[in-house]
C-alpha cells in the first residue's frame, strides 16, 4: 500500500522548478496504479521519491506505513524499482545480473535459482540468459531490468514506464507478469504514458499534470467525469487544454 | 544479510566483471609486468651515466 500525501519536490538553485507541486494519492495492495500524465508531469520524481532515492521537500510519502524518508533502508527492502533499463552489468550474463540483484536482497541458493529462473523464463528470455548484456536490444535490456528488480520478490513494486522499447511479445509477458503479481496481493504502481498500457493493465489511474494530481479513479470513472468516449479524450479533457506540445 | 557478505557479493561481481574484459586485464597485466624493469633500467642508466661523467672529470686549465 502506498500512501502519498501533499508531496512537494523542486529542484533548481532557487528551487525555481517544482517538479512535484502538493501531490496526494494512494496506490492499494493486489490492484495495479497507473501513473499517467505527459513529459515532465513529475511522474518519475513521485517514482524515485517512494524509491527512497531523494526526498520530498514537503508532505509524506508511505509505502506499508514506512515512511520514505525516515525509514529509507527498511522500505528499500519492501520495494521493487525499475527505474530504467540501465545500469546493467554488461559483462556479466543476464543471469548473472538478474543473481547479483538477488544476493544483494539476501536471496540466495535454491530459492535465488527458482525465482531467477522463473523471471526469466515467464519474461522469455531463457535463450538470452546465458549472454552478455552489454550486446542487448532496447527491450531486452528493459526485460532484464525487470527481472532483476522483481528477483527479491517485493511487495511493492514500482515500475517506471516498463514498456519502453519493449515489442508486443514482450509487453503482453510483461502484462501477464504484472496480473499474476496483482493476483499475488501485491501493491504495483506503474507510470506510463501509453493509453493503451493503462486501458489494458491498470484498475486504478492517477492523472498528474504539473506536479499535481488532476484525478484517481478506474478507467471508467475517467470517462464519466469528463464526459469523453475514450481515454485519450478523458485524459486531455482532464489535464485541460494547455497541455501537450506546448507544455 | 551480513554487511561480510554483501561486500563479497560484491567483490565477487566486480571480480568477473573486471576479468571477463580480457584486453583491460591484459593491458592491466602486461602494463604492470613491464612498468618495473622498465623503470628500473631507466634509472641504473641514468645513474652509470652520471658515475661515467665524475670518472672522467675535465678541468679547464687556464694559462699555455
């Protein structure tokens, strides 16, 4: 369960850029939280504050009832980050990369084995595994970036726009990977800007727009507070007019 | 997990990492191996060359 109340975070000399501006919303357990909002929302600064890795200026963020800031090592355990596809080691094997991350969570032996192994093949990347990384495609970079951050098996799991660079193979493992974790009770956050990841995946969607929450609701609550057909349409109807391009 | 463990987790991993790179661990190796001698043999020349130049020591002599 992740609780985020009027977060603040600037950045800048004069903290001049507020990239998170008062955000308050709430992601529950066994349901997946889709994060929406256009570039520079401060999607990923909500992200990396609840990944303990900086800390917000105001207001607090819990994940389970830890709080990010005053308890950073003991929600560090709790949590599951893909931040990015990188960082890899890209001499090592993905397997190797996908242990080294288990290990490092206290993960090891037989049970290390079983879940790597069941990460990656449910990934498709048992073929993959035994070669260097440093010779990966976009997208199974990204598959090994999520196998290594889901190998402790976390109950919280926080998933920076997981389908970039991933082709329609993938995204569908992947879809079906996070399901099977939302069935496992587990509290998954997901930010995104692609509709259809969110039209698919999610039971519940945050609009972020300005470092603001525009709106949470399901999918269908969207449609019926804006009036639109379509997400898309709900969600430039929501975000208000001086979005897109110009923003 | 103990904090000994995680570091050789570490170790380990940076280990691997570093000797799967054959031509760093190469360079590495062969650098190392001949930077020595190397530097030894620059030194001990220099130094016969200086104990050259004493043993050979000219004055200037002024008058016829």
């Amino acid at each position: 369960m992740i609780v985020v109340d009027a977060v603040v975070k600037s950045f800048g000399k004069h903290r001049e850029i507020k990239a998170v501006d008062g955000a308050s919303f709430h992601a529950d357990d066994g349901r997946i939280t889709g994060l929406l909002g256009p570039n520079g929302a401060g999607k990923t600064t909500l992200l990396r504050m609840l990944a303990t890795l900086i800390p917000p200026d105001a207001g607090q963020a819990m994940v389970d009832g830890l709080d990010v800031a005053a308890d950073r090592y003991a929600v560090r355990r709790q949590i599951g980050v893909l931040s990015d596809a990188r960082g890899l080691y890209g001499r090592l094997t993905a397997r190797e990369n996908v242990h080294y991350y288990g290990r490092l969570h206290g993960v090891s032996g037989a049970a290390l084995k079983a879940r790597a192994e069941g990460l990656l093949a449910r990934l498709g990347m048992a073929e993959l595994a035994d070669r260097r990384t440093q010779g990966f495609s976009q997208g199974e970079r990204m598959k090994v970036a999520i196998a290594r951050a889901l190998v402790h098996d976390p109950a919280t799991v926080l998933l920076d726009e997981p389908t970039n660079g991933l082709d329609i193979m993938s995204t569908r493992g992947l879809r079906e990977l996070l399901r099977g974790l939302r069935a496992e009770g587990k509290c998954i956050l997901v930010s995104t800007h692609v509709m259809q990841e969110v039209a698919a995946l999610c039971d519940s969607i945050v609009i972020l727009g300005h470092g603001r929450v525009v709106a949470q609701g399901s999918g269908r609550d969207m449609l019926s507070w804006s009036g639109q057909a379509t997400l898309e349409d709900a969600f430039v109807t929501l975000l208000g007019s001086g979005e897109g391009l110009a923003a | 997990m103990s904090a000994l463990l995680r570091v050789f987790t570490v170790v380990a991993k940076e280990l691997l990492d570093t000797f799967r790179d054959r031509r760093t661990m190469l360079l590495t190796l062969v650098t190392a191996a001949t930077a020595g001698p190397l530097f030894l043999a620059l030194i001990l020349n220099m130094a016969a060359n200086q104990a050259e130049k004493a043993r050979a020591l000219k004055l200037p002599v002024s008058g016829p």
